[in-house]
C-alpha cells in the first residue's frame, strides 16, 4: 500500500501478533482457534476480522489483545 500523500510505502503488521492465543511456529502464524495455521483472511483482515467464532475454527477462541 502507499500513501498518497507522502508516496511512502506503508504496510500493516498482522492484529494477530497482538492476540493472546496466538503463536509464531516455524514461520506460521497458528493460534489456539487454528493450530495448523491461521487463514490470510483473519490474519491480513485487521482488528474485525476474528471479533466472532468462525464456522472452520477451533473452539470459542476470538481476538482478545494481548497487554503486555
């Protein structure tokens, strides 16, 4: 993505890494509601994208931020 004000090249880091139930194991993002691997689409899909139990999900898992 680039801004257009700027020109800059802007990029988003994935909500998931400030999940409480998710992992970065060999490269992949996993969490507790997908184990093998979480989809582009909750990973790449910003703070919305897992507010609510999935149909292809494990568990009642959904994005809690991570305090730290």
């Amino acid at each position: 993505m680039t801004n257009d004000l700027t020109g800059l090249r802007l990029f988003t880091l994935p909500t998931c890494l400030r999940c409480r139930y998710s992992f970065n194991e060999r490269g992949k993002m996993t969490c507790s509601a997908y184990p093998t691997e979480i989809p582009d689409r909750i990973v790449f899909g910003g703070a919305d994208a897992h507010t609510s139990v999935q149909p292809d999900q494990q568990g009642q898992y959904v994005f809690v931020e991570e305090l730290t």
